[in-house]
C-alpha cells in the first residue's frame, strides 16, 4: 500500500521521517505516504466556495451522473472477488492484467493496450515467530516485510534489542545489536491526512537497512498500522538482495514483545521466514483512453495501481483507486459534451514492492510529457475527499483555485499548499508534470492497509462515490480548460523526503 516532510496528504499510501538520501533509486519499493500538517486551514485566497450557479453546466452534470450511475462499487468487487491477491509477478499479477484489459474496454474505453514493465518478483512463504515467558510458548502473529531475505529453514533464535525509533536505532552502541534481533517498537498514531503514517513507515523500510551493518540478525518491526488487530501490516523494506531477515509484528503481539522484555520476562525470540527471491519477471502497465473532443493529444493522466500485497484482495489498496479513476474517467466518456483534452488512465504495476510500472511509464513516454497537462493519483483507500491541492505553474494556482472551488458541493476544499502527486506519478513531476492531489480522509484506511483485512467488505459505496464524482470534476475541468497549468518549478520537482 506506498513521502513528504509539509504538504498534506496525497492520493497515495506513505513517507519517511527522514529526508531521503540523494543516491536512492527511484526504482526501489519506497514507501508512498502523505505527510503535512494535521489540520491545515485552507488559505484565504481557497476559502471561498462556488455557489451552484456559478459550477459549469458540464461540472454539475458530472456530480449528479456520479450519485446516479457509478460503477466504481461494482468494479471493485469485481477486482477483489474475481482476481484476488495481486502481488507483482504473481498468477494474480497475471490475472490482474487481463482483467484491467477486459474492463476497460468493457467501459468504453479507446486504446487499450498494455506496456510491458520487468518487476521485482518475491514470494512469502512460511513465517512465524514466538517466545517463551514461564516455560509456555507465546505464538506471536507475524508476517515478512516484503523483499526480505529468509531465515534458515530452522529459523533464528536470539536474544532481542528493543529501540522505540529509527533515531533510537541509529544511536545504539556499536556493539548492541550484535547477534541480536532487533524490534523496532514505534508506534503509528491515527490521522485524518496520514501523516501518523508518514511519521512512523521509515521503521518499516529503513530498520533492516540500519540493523544490518550493527551486526543484528534480523529485525522485527511494529505493525505500520492503526489497529489493535492480530493481523500484521507488510509492506516493502528498502531493497538488499543480501539484507537481514526482517518482519512485522501485530500491533497486540508488539505489545505483549515489548511487556515481557520490559519485566524481564523473556530475552529471547524465534523467528523463521522461508521467503524466496526469484528473478524478475514480466508485468504490464495497462492504458486505455477517452478521447479529447478538440486536442487529443494533450493528455489528462489518472492513475492508480493494479498490484496488491498477498496478504488480503487489495480492496482498499489499491483496488478502490483503480475504481475511482476507471469509473470517473468512464462517467465522463459518457457525456455528449467531452472535454477538449483525452483522459488517459494508466493502472500501474508493482507499486507496493519496486514502483517499476511508474518508472517505466515515466521512461516510455519522455517524448510526450510535454502533452501530458496534468497528473492525478487515487491510492488511499475509498474514504471521501476532502482537500484539493495543486502542483505547477505559479501562475496557474488561481486558475487551479476556481477549478477546485467547483468542487464545494461535494465537500471538498481548496488547499494552497502544494501536491505532492503519489508514487507512480512522482516520475512524471520530477520531470515537471503538474500535478494535482484530491486529498482522501485516511482515519480508517491504516487499519486495513496492507494486511489480510484489506478486502471488499471495508468499501463503503458512498463514500466511494464522492471521490469519483471529485476526481472527475477536477479532472473534467483541467482537460477542458482554456490554458493550461504550466510545469512544475526546477526547484519543486525533486521528491521531499
């Protein structure tokens, strides 16, 4: 499910703590997260909201389509239900493609096609993990980062480290993780933008990273999550073909870890993770097209991601996604009056475990990014939305602003702080594509987020809607409006880790 140190919250799953290091790939599985202020208020220049007579007759049509005809619901279930757990390179994976082809052409959608992309391919396995306290052995709910190596088949027994931070970590003595499992015990606090999650995921991905040169053997994590569930929350570690062992626990099981070393009841803890590395394999970014009534060739690109963690059907992450931007895009393509500009949908693959597919988009198509007006990424589950933000031109934020104020019936409000865009089209705007964030409330969304109860069932319908009938207002107005929004400054492209 997945980067930002002040913005809020974009369309796509989590950040670091931490500014990323200069020399980090962009291919690697980082971390997709909103991080911002909590409670921002919009500025005075986005407060105002447009009154229902001043929405354009094409922008109001949109809204009342979406309450009345949505399929977003629908495609949803069909995703989850009828191809399940997509992790990259999988039979799911597979199976994903073809079914993204099918629906898309199934909706009306021109040029569908699919372009290749090579994806990190890792399977899990078996995985588990106890300790002792008083001579009974406590089974603790634990499931691998994804991309971790494995342990030997008899697993690892070893006395256990305990920080409360990735700082903590990295302040250790020299020696005090040597022969050592650590556990990473930070704690994930429970926002409406995401930003608990921002704060606490570099635990996740940067733990094994940090632990390895101090001489740990492996390292267990907190779950990345906001549940009190026996369900543990995956997600990808930085990636090190030689790494250590590295898994999360659930958040119970955490605790029950962090009591018994804390009233010296237990030292030790089993940990056995029989995943496999397999060579890469192939994957498809999947496109199809609504075509622009006057410029076809100047796109407005909605994205969202195909693959899933294995643990659960990706019904939130990033199932919901792919059903907001097909459906919006679709409901558009029903209209007598189309926008000027084609709406481009891209499902990228492997988001969650080495972001390839936006990578690779973003190589594919240099020759056109120039064209390509503005990008849009749904990755945060199927809650409403509640914040539009924007990234391009200076120039263009007012023009942006009026756009965004059409959205009032619907809740939303503009917010002048800039987008940050979402993994798969961080490539694009680092190279100056705008970009533009429809901002989901994320409260419920990291109880669910990569664990085995991210499925159908936490879709609510209604809330889905919202966020379709947003995303294609915005997107409607962007594709069919006079100018354009510019590109992103040089100094804003880079990503703010």
């Amino acid at each position: 499910m997945r980067r930002k140190l002040i913005a809020l919250f974009a369309l796509s799953a989590c950040a670091s703590p931490e500014p990323r290091p200069a020399a980090l790939p962009m291919t690697t599985a980082e971390p997709a997260a909103p991080i911002a202020s909590e409670a921002p208020a919009p500025s005075a220049s986005a407060s105002s909201s447009a009154a229902p007579s001043d929405i354009p007759a094409p922008i109001a049509e949109i809204q009342k389509l979406a309450k009345t005809s949505s399929r977003a619901y629908a495609i949803v279930r069909s995703l989850t239900d009828e191809v399940g757990p997509r992790l990259a390179g999988s039979p799911g994976d597979r199976a994903a493609v073809a079914w993204a082809q099918r629906t898309l052409a199934a909706n009306g959608f021109a040029n569908v096609h699919t372009e290749k992309v090579k994806v990190h391919r890792w399977e899990r396995g078996a995985e588990s993990a106890s300790i002792t306290i008083g001579g009974v052995v406590r089974p603790l709910a634990v499931t691998a980062l994804g991309g971790s190596t494995a342990t030997a088949p008899n697993g690892i027994e070893a006395e256990v480290v305990e920080v409360e931070s990735i700082a903590a970590l990295r302040a250790l003595d020299k020696h005090a993780a040597t022969g050592k499992i650590v556990f990473v015990n930070q704690h994930t606090r429970r926002t409406r933008t995401g930003q608990g999650y921002g704060e606490a995921v570099g635990a996740r991905y940067r733990a094994a990273e940090i632990a390895k040169p101090l001489g740990a053997l492996a390292v267990v994590v907190r779950s990345i999550g906001t549940d009190h569930d026996r369900l543990p929350h995956t997600g990808a570690e930085a990636r090190d073909d030689k790494g250590i062992p590295a898994a999360a626990l659930s958040n119970p099981d955490a605790d029950l870890l962090h009591r018994a070393l804390d009233e010296k009841k237990t030292t030790k803890l089993k940990l056995t993770l029989l995943t496999k590395r397999h060579p890469d394999a192939e994957s498809a970014n999947v496109v199809g097209e609504i075509a622009g009534r006057e410029k076809p060739d100047e796109i407005v690109l909605l994205g969202a991601h195909l693959d899933s963690w294995d643990l659960g059907t990706g019904a939130l992450d990033d199932g919901a996604g792919v059903g907001i931007v097909v459906d919006a895009a679709r409901l558009i393509g029903t209209m007598a009056n189309k926008p000027r500009r084609t709406l481009r949908v891209v499902l990228f693959a492997n988001e969650e475990n080495g972001r390839e597919g936006g990578d690779e988009y973003a190589r594919v198509h240099a020759s056109e990014l120039a064209k390509i007006v503005a990008a849009i990424e749904a990755d945060l589950g199927a809650d409403r939305v509640f914040a539009a933000r924007y990234l391009g031109a200076p120039e263009a934020r007012p023009t942006f602003a009026k756009m965004a104020g059409w959205l009032a019936p619907l809740g939303v409000e503009p917010d002048m702080s800039d987008a940050w865009g979402g993994s798969d089209i961080a490539p694009l705007r680092a190279l100056g594509v705008p970009v533009v964030d429809l901002a989901q409330d994320a409260s419920r969304y990291f109880d669910f987020h990569h664990t085995a109860n991210d499925t159908f069932d936490k879709i609510d319908e209604a809330e889905l809607v919202q966020a379709v009938s947003a995303v294609a207002s915005l997107a409607y107005a962007i594709a069919d409006m006079d100018g354009d929004l510019g590109r992103v400054p040089e100094p804003k492209r880079k990503e703010r880790w």
